[in-house]
C-alpha cells in the first residue's frame, strides 16, 4: 500500500502505520487507508491481527481540522471504526504519542491500547466548539465510566501515559520497543476468544451507582454548559449513551457535531487554534536561522513586572538573577515572589518542594554589573525612556554578547538600541501583567533586530510557554496601541451621557471578565494619571476622578465604590457628580446612548487600529492580532480576536457605523482607516490578506 498508512505483515501481524506529517491528522487519504488496511487484514487468513500505530512524534492528532466546512470525503471516521470494530481478529492501538480527538477515538475502535511514555491522550474538540464526533461521547463512557468520560471530554485536558493507565483508558504502558509488546498483546488476545469490544459493551453502564455519578459530574459542569453550547452537548451526549443502544447513541453525537461545527463560535475557535500557531511563523526570517543558546538570565527590576517575569523563568527551570538599585527594594520584590508562591502551596497548586526549588533558582542582587555572564538580560525598570536608554548603554559592556529585551509598554525600543554599539542584541520582550499568569509575550523587533535574536527570544517565549507574537516598533505595539483606542472612547462615551456600569456592561456582555473601569480599579487609576501628567494628555472624568482622591480599589473608590474592602464595586453618587461636572465644563449635551452604540464605540475603533497596525506592517497578520487580545487581554476566545470578529461582522458594516460615528461626534479618529474602507470597498476580509514580510 502506498499513501499516508502503509500495511505490512511482520510474524504474522499486520502493522499498519499512519504516516501523514505534520501530526497524523485523519484526512480522507488516511481514512481511506485505515478503512481498507483493516479489511485486508480482517480478510488475510496469514494474518492473526492488527498493531496500529503512527510515525513522527504523533500517534493521531485527530481530524484534519483543514477539512472541516468542506464537502465531506467518504468514508467517515465513523466508518473507519466500524471497520476496526469488524475485524474477526485483534486489534492493538500502539500509542507512543498525541491521541487526540478523533486519533483517541480510533483507538477506541481497537481492542486494547497500549502506550509509550511520551503518549498523551485526550478528547481536545471542546476547545474547538464541538464535541468528539466519531464515538467518543459513546465509548468512552463504556471503558472508564461515564463520570471520568464526561470530565475528560468537558475540560478537552491531556492524560499522560501513566494517568491513562491509571484511569483504564490505556491498558499498559511500555518503556521499551512498543510495537513489540503490541504485538505480543495481539498473540495473547488471539490465544482465547475475544474479549466484547465496546461497540457491545454496557457493563460500565449498568454497574450500580453509575448513573449517579455521571450525574454529580454533570451537575459540576452545569454552570459551563449554560455558556458553552459545546460542554452541554458533550453532557448530554454521554447521558445518551445510558438512554440509548449505541448506534441511536452515534447518530445523536454525530448531530450535534454537525450542528456545533457550523457554528459561528466553533469557527471562531478553530480560527484562534490555526493564528496562534500561524504567529510562531516568523516572515522573513532567513531558514536555518538559530536560536542561540540562553542558559543565564538577568532581570533588571524586582517590582511588579520584573518580580513576574523572573517567576516566569524559574517556573520553566531557568535560573535568573533579579537586580535592583537598593536592598530595600530588591528584599521587598524577593518577598512578593515567595509570598506568591506560598499562597499557591496553600491553594494546593504547587507542591513545598516546587516552591523551594523555584525560589532557589532566583537570586537577587543590587547593581546593574550583577548582569555580567547573563545571555539575556530583560529590563523591567520605571518607564522611562533616558532611564532605559541609560541602562542600555551600560549593558553593552556589563553583559557582551547578551541579548538586550526591555519589557516597555510604550518606548521607542530603536532609541534604546543605539544607544548600544550592537543594536542587532536589542529587541523588546513585552510580557503583561501578571507576568507568571499571562499567555502573551509581545516580541518587538527593533529596526537592527539580528534574525538570531530574534528567534532566541521567541524560543524563550515558548519555553517559558507563552505565546509568542513578532510585532514592530510603535508607541504601545500592538495591544497598548489598540487598547488606547478603546480608552479614549469609553471616557468619552461618559462625558457624553453614560455610566460607568453601562461602559462596563457592554463589555461583560460581549465576553469580556471585566469592563474598562472595573479593570482600571483595580490596577490603580495614578499610573495612567501620571503619564498622562508626563506627557501632556488629558483624560478629563478620570483626572477629576484622581484630583477627588478617587485612585481606584486601593483608596475604597475609583469609577465605583468599594464600602469596606468589597472587590465588586456599587455605583457612586459622587462619581456621577463629577462625571456630570465635566459633561457641563466641556459643554456637552448628556443623553441616553444605546447597549448598542456603547459596544460598538469600544470595540470597532480597536478595528480600526488593528487595520492601521496590519497597513503599517507592525503586524505580519491579522490573526496575530487575534493573538494578542486573546493571550493578553482576555478577549473571548469565541468571539475569535478583533480581526476575525470584523470579518464575521463584515466589514462593510464597521466601516459604515465608524464613519457614522465620526459624523456624530467630530472626531475624525473615528474615520475608517485606509486599508478598512479599500477591503470594505472591495468586498474583502481581513482573512484574505496576505501575511505582509515587511512586518515582522
Ligand atoms: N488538523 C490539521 N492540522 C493540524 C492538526 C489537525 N488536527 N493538528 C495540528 N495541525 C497542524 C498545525 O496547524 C501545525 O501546522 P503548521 O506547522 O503549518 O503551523 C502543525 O500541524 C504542527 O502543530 P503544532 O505546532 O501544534 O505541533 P505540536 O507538536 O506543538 O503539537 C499536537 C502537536 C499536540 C498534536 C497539537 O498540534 C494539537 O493539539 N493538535 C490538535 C489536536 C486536536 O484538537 N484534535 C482534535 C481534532 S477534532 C476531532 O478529532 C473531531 C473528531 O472527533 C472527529
Ligand atoms: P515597578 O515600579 O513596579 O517596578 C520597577 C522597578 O524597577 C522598581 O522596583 C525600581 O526600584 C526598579 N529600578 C528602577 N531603576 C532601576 C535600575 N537602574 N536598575 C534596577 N532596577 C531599577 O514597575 P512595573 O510595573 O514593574 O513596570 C516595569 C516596566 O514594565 C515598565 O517599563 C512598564 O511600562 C513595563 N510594563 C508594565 C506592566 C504593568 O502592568 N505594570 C505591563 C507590561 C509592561
């Protein structure tokens, strides 16, 4: 046979491999191979059975999510486990890698599973807005309970090889030649008449206190499946398979596939699950470009971002030394870190060993030449640009040979550079807030940014296992610079009329954990104060708001009111006061706006921005700006990023309600940005661009 799976016989088994890199996705073509490989084998008298196992670093990845929303290509992955099913001999599923999704179904099909240490098996499609749709939901449930099933398949986690065996989804696991033991698991199985397969089991099923298990874990999903259209369909999915025989069981699971695929929202996910590994693409890098090697890292700052990012580095096993101007803050930035990992070890979320180890790995020290023998040194000093630039220009001979990454949120990381002789070591690593918690590490890439530096901090990043994003050098990169747009409009939108409460609303509704104000309470309303203060801007509520001493959560009251320590904040007469001041000091006319307007106000200028971010080339792709608010900003991941949601709005529509908005307000930022009006115009997507080389 030729194709993606190949069928030889060996001692009189059939092993039959999967070969379709990068990952073994189940297309047609291996479909298809499957289907006939295991009717081959069913039918060759010199055969006693069947090992199925896959080639590369993958056992199956699942479906070939590239197909989905094409015409389907018989046969189904239904009838492919049909025909594994069918076979009158044994079947050994040999996983030495990933059995995802529809991989972990066929495996399913087979009569045992035996795994390598390096498998991992799991039921991921929840992230994907669907359910497992070739049996999964129905067999699952029949090998390890239908209470472990339903868990499995609602949080879409990985079990690795052990925990597998551990809780029956594996048989054995084996530390040395696999297909060899699958092989001698098909000479046992053969030896004595075949065990019932699951496509005719219910023992599981109809065991005493079954039923009620699965319900108490359904029960604890309840609250998931109210939100996610795809966790109530798996809960139900799996109830079926006590209702129902199995194939009345298949038909139901493969309808609510069908149904959840074409959703919008599942879109949107696969969308998100293709951009975020787009972003680890690099355009224009030269091939064969090398990362080199970090072994030491120095990070300069032990407040807030520097104490996250250095948790960052000793949580993937990298020692780092943290570096302060004084001892005093340099203790109190120690003290933060460990004060956060104990309260982990209390929440039982990190073992007292993995506590000692991780501190273990930080060492503080006062005085920028602590740096020398560091091969990467991030600053996370005060934001400010002679300080860094400063600090730079020390570092070029303190730590030769270091790569040099400021953590600026906003500063211009091409002044930083020259002021070093080596501006090719010089690029940004933007990491957010908490450091240690967030998925997105923003990679700025300086005008003289050499390629191996570029790819050493992108490295770093996925070892660290963030989400690594190139951008381009602009005041805020991409994620400040979009979230300014949405800032701006929400001050306005209260001086002209609206509450706090109803600003916040709109984005809780959208999806989003927290409005723009909440958010501002509790990181503390000085810091925008002050650089506001510093730069000349003005944001006239939220000034007034800090003048009345109204700094947020840690004075008791900000945009809201915090009466003794509460985190939800109550709306507050006084703001409402100050808010209507200003209204009346700018001359502005108050009225009701819409839930509608208010939503569309703080999310299409962000658009906007991110069409003038792809036009400029900051980014390479609209899907990493997707990236972006997903990983560093919370954007609800089925709503699929900014971009995306443009495209499913259609972008005619956004650039006719911005420009209505610029009418209505007279300002001409709301004006839809070149790029937005030509795609617009043209009837196009951000989707259909071209990943532009010049960015990244
Ligand atoms: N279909 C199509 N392409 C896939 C894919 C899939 N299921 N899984 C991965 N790929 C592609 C990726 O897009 C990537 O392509 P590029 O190199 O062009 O960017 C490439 O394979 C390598 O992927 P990763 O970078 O993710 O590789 P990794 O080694 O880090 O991880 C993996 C490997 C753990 C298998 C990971 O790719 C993964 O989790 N894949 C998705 C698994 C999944 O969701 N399966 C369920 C599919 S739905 C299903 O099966 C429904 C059903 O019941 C029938
Ligand atoms: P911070 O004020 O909490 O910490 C800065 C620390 O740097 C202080 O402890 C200070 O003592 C130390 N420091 C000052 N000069 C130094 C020097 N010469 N050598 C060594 N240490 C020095 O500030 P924060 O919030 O941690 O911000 C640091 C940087 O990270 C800034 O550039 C900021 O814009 C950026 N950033 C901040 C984010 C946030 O949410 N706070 C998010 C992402 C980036």
């Amino acid at each position: 046979m030729t194709g993606p799976v190949t069928y030889q016989v060996e001692d009189g088994i059939a092993v039959i491999m999967v070969e379709n890199p990068p990952v073994n996705a189940l297309s047609a073509a291996v479909r298809g191979g499957l289907k006939e490989a295991a009717e081959r084998a069913g039918a060759d008298p010199a055969v006693a059975g069947i090992v199925l196992g896959g080639r590369g670093s993958t056992f199956i990845a699942g479906a070939d999510i590239t197909e989905f929303g094409k015409p389907p290509v018989p046969p189904s992955l239904n009838e492919v486990i049909a025909a594994l099913e069918a076979c009158p001999k044994p079947v050994v599923a040999a996983i030495h890698g990933a059995a995802l999704g529809g991989g972990l179904e066929v495996a399913l099909g087979c009569d045992a599973r035996i795994v390598g240490p390096r498998a991992q098996l799991g039921l991921p499609e929840v992230k994907l807005g669907i359910l497992p749709g070739a049996g999964g939901t129905q067999r699952t449930p029949r090998l390890i309970g239908a209470d472990k099933a339903v868990a499995l398949a609602a949080s879409g986690d990985k079990v690795s090889a052990s925990d597998a065996v551990a809780m029956g989804l594996a048989d054995a696991l084996e530390e040395g030649d696999l297909i060899a033991a699958a092989k001698a698991k098909v000479r046992a199985l053969a030896a004595a008449p075949l065990p019932p397969r699951l496509n005719v089991r219910d023992d599981r099923l109809t065991a005493p206190g079954a039923r009620e298990a699965f319900e108490a874990a359904a029960q604890k999903l309840a609250k998931r499946a109210a939100e996610e259209p795809q966790v109530a369909a798996i809960v139900q999915s799996v109830r079926n398979a006590f209702e129902m025989p199995l194939e009345q069981g298949l038909a139901g699971e493969r309808a609510f596939f069908t149904q959840l695929r074409d959703d919008p929202r599942s879109l949107a996910l696969r969308h998100v699950f293709f951009a975020e590994r787009a972003a680890a693409h690099i355009p224009g890098l030269p091939r064969g470009t090398q990362p080199r090697k970090v072994a030491r890292v120095a990070v300069l700052g032990a407040g807030t971002m520097g104490g996250g990012i250095s948790m960052a580095f000793a949580n993937a096993g990298i020692p780092v030394t943290i570096i302060e101007t004084e001892t005093a803050a340099l203790e109190r930035g120690l003290k933060r870190i460990d004060g956060i990992y104990a309260t982990s070890v209390k929440r039982g979320s990190l073992s007292a060993e993995a506590h000692a180890k991780r501190m273990g790995l930080i060492e503080g020290k006062v005085g920028l030449e602590a740096a020398a023998g560091a091969d990467l040194v991030v600053e996370a000093v005060f934001e400010e640009l002679e300080l860094k630039k400063e600090i730079f220009g020390k570092l070029d001979s303190i730590a030769p040979g270091a790569i040099l990454a400021s953590n600026t949120s906003y500063l211009d990381i091409n002044a930083m550079a020259a002021a070093t002789s080596r501006p090719q070591d010089v690029l940004g690593m933007h990491f957010f807030s908490p450091a240690n918690v967030m998925k997105l590490l923003e990679v700025v890439r300086a005008e003289k940014t050499s390629p191996e530096a570029l790819a050493t901090a992108v490295e770093i990043g996925k070892k660290l296992a963030k989400v690594p994003v190139v951008v381009g050098v602009c005041h805020g990169f991409v994620g400040n610079r979009m979230l300014a747009r949405r800032t701006q409009q929400a001050e306005r939108l209260l001086q002209e009329g609206a509450t706090p409460a109803q600003v916040d609303k709109a984005l809780t509704d959208f999806g989003f954990r927290m409005g723009p104000f909440a958010m501002g309470d509790l990181a503390g309303l000085d810091i925008g104060w002050r650089i506001r203060k510093a730069t000349g801007g003005s944001a006239p509520v939220a000034d007034a708001l800090c003048e009345a001493g109204r700094l947020g959560q840690k004075t008791a009251k900000g945009y809201y009111d915090y009466p003794e320590g509460a985190r939800a904040g109550v709306e507050s007469a006084e703001v409402q006061g100050i808010i209507e001041g200003v209204s009346q000091k700018l001359g502005i006319q108050r009225r009701e706006i819409s839930q509608q307007e208010i939503a569309e106000r703080l999310i299409y200028p962000m658009i906007n921005e991110g069409a003038r971010i792809l036009e400029e080339g900051i980014a390479a792709r609209p899907g990493d700006i997707d990236v972006v608010w997903l990983y560093g900003y919370n954007w609800p991941a089925w709503r699929g990023g900014p971009m995306h949601h443009a495209d499913a709005l259609g972008l005619a529509h956004v650039a006719e309600r911005l420009a209505a908005y610029a009418a209505q307000t007279g300002d001409d930022s709301l004006k839809p940005a070149p790029l937005l009006s030509k795609l617009a115009a043209e009837g196009g997507s951000f989707a259909g661009l071209k990943a532009e080389a010049k960015a990244a």
